[in-house]
C-alpha cells in the first residue's frame, strides 16, 4: 500500500501539471497510469487533486510497458505517465533511440513480489507448508496441478519480474 508521502508526491507532481495546464487553459490532466495503481490513483489521489486544483482528473492503466509502448507509438500523450518500474521508462521513452520523449523521471515507491494462494484450494496445506518455512515456495508451485497466475511479461513489469524471480529460485 503506497505510504502518504508518496501521494504527497503525486499530488505534487500533478500539481505542477496542473499549473502548466492552467496557463494553457486544459482544465484536465490527463494520466496515464500502471493498472496496479488504479485504486490509488482513481480512488485517492483523483478526488483530492480535483478539491484541491479545481482540474479534472483523467486517468488511464495499462501494464507499464504497455502504457509506455502508447506513448513512444504515440497513440496517447498524457501529461503524467506513473510507470510500476522505472527501467521501463529507459527502456522505452528515453534516449535518442526514442526520441527523448522523457527526460527525468523521480522514484517514488516500491512494490514487492508476492505469492498468493486461495485458501480453498487442495494445495493450501502446502503453501502453509511454504509459509511456515517448512516447505520451499518453488516446490510447492512445482507440484502436478497447481494453477499459477501472472500477468503477460510483454506488457506489465510485474510478469517479467515472477518470470525472473522463478529463475532465481
């Protein structure tokens, strides 16, 4: 969960849009945003930017490499892009080979990897096995019928991270 000093920090890099976009009369900032921060940013920060601005809030997720492939195709300019990692925006918006399009970014937060399991499934004495250190986690998802969910590493830094991390283990 993102502290709230790193809202403060969006807040006030929205702010700063929010001048820019007021001598240039938009009235709405636009966001493109990584979708694990949709919650946060549409629930949280896209009010209390409004109270306090008096702009509207248009947001937009995407995996962060998805979002970021948008831009450098230039199929959306946003005025703030909120990537989930910040090797995307080498990767893909900065240097010569992509224009430039950014030219600094700042990092704000962090997120972990972590493992989740359903409770209800026919391995969930296993993955208590795995959670009371009894138990590796890697064996447990290597069993015959585990299911594992992930998201698609082309579009989102949180598939090519699981995919790195099972290589790590």
């Amino acid at each position: 969960m993102l502290q709230i000093s790193t809202l403060k920090v969006l807040v006030a890099m929205c702010l700063t849009i929010a001048t820019l976009a007021e001598g240039q009369k938009l009235g709405v900032v636009s966001v493109l945003y990584a979708g694990s921060l949709g919650a946060v940013l549409e629930k949280g920060l896209a009010p209390a930017f409004e109270r306090t601005t008096g702009f509207g809030f248009q947001g937009e997720g995407h995996g962060s490499v998805a979002a970021a492939r948008m831009i450098r195709d230039r199929l959306r300019a946003p005025d703030v892009f909120v990537s989930a990692d910040a090797a995307v925006n080498i990767a893909l918006l900065m240097g010569p080979q992509n224009r430039n399009i950014v030219e600094w970014y700042v990092t704000f937060a962090a997120a972990e990897m972590v493992l989740g399991y359903n409770p209800k499934s026919r391995f969930k004495d296993d993955f208590e096995q795995a959670r009371e250190g009894k138990l590796q986690w890697y064996e447990v998802l290597a069993k015959p019928g585990v299911k594992l969910g992930r998201t698609d590493p082309n579009l989102d830094p949180k598939g090519y991270r699981a995919l790195f991390m099972f290589e790590l283990a």
